[in-house]
C-alpha cells in the first residue's frame, strides 16, 4: 500500500467513523454493570466477559455504524478528490469516475456515468435495507 491509498484510508475513516461512534454510543450505554459484575462472579476472565457478554450485544450497532460509514465512504468526494491521486485501479474513486464520464463530452462516457451512478444508487439501496434489517432483528432480540 502506497501512501496515496493509506492517505485515502485515513481520510474515509475520519469522515466514517462518527456512524460508528453514533451507533455504538447508545448500545454501550444501554450495557448493564450488573452484567460484569456478574460474568466475574461465576468465574469469567476480562476476555471472555468481552466476546461472550459485551460483544454480542453491540455487535447490531457495530454492523450497522460499519455500514452507514461504507455507505458514507462510498458517495465521498470533496475530502479524498486532493488525496487519491486518480491512479486508474489503484487510486481511483468511484465518484470522480462519474465526474469524468459526465465531463467528457462523449454520449458513452455519459451512459457510462449514468450506469455507475445507478449501480451506486442500488448498492446505498441495499445498504439502507441491510441496517434496517438489523435494526429489526435487534429489536426482535430484546
């Protein structure tokens, strides 16, 4: 990895990381004491407190603030534009693509803006729908 993809890494997760901490803040909040306190009394290490109580129950928020910054990231423009360096399969983002096909002048790089703009569009459908989703079987769980 080069430093122009770890410069687009490092910029996507500060634009996504306030989904995941936005999503994750009321499951941490709603984490009973109780429940260490009594996961160390029948025996259970810090480890093992983790993966088999805290876990779990964040694990819902943690999907779903995952996948509002991938969908967050996916549409993002203005702050990775400077830092991608639009190296053609390395670099590139999938919005500036678009920019460039619609600027082009050609009717083809046109359809193909359009088409990846569709395509792009169905995908944050599908997103939407995947954290409804787990949002509904959250919901069913408790």
């Amino acid at each position: 990895m080069d430093g122009t993809q770890i410069g687009v890494l490092v910029a996507l997760t500060f634009i996504g990381l306030p989904f995941v901490v936005r999503a994750m803040q009321p499951a941490l909040m709603d984490i009973e004491g109780e429940l260490e306190e009594v996961s160390a009394s029948l025996g259970a290490t810090r480890w093992q407190t983790f993966w088999k109580v805290i876990f779990p129950t964040v694990l819902p928020s943690l999907i779903t603030g995952f996948a509002m910054a991938f969908a967050r990231a996916l549409g993002e423009y203005g702050s990775v534009i400077f830092i991608s360096g639009n190296k053609i399969f390395e670099t590139q983002i999938i919005s500036y693509v678009i920019i460039n096909r619609l600027y082009s002048g050609d009717d083809n790089g046109t359809m193909m803006a359009t088409a990846i703009a569709i395509t792009m569009l169905f995908t944050s459908f599908a997103l939407m729908f995947l954290i409804n989703m787990v949002q509904l079987w959250t919901k069913k769980g408790r």
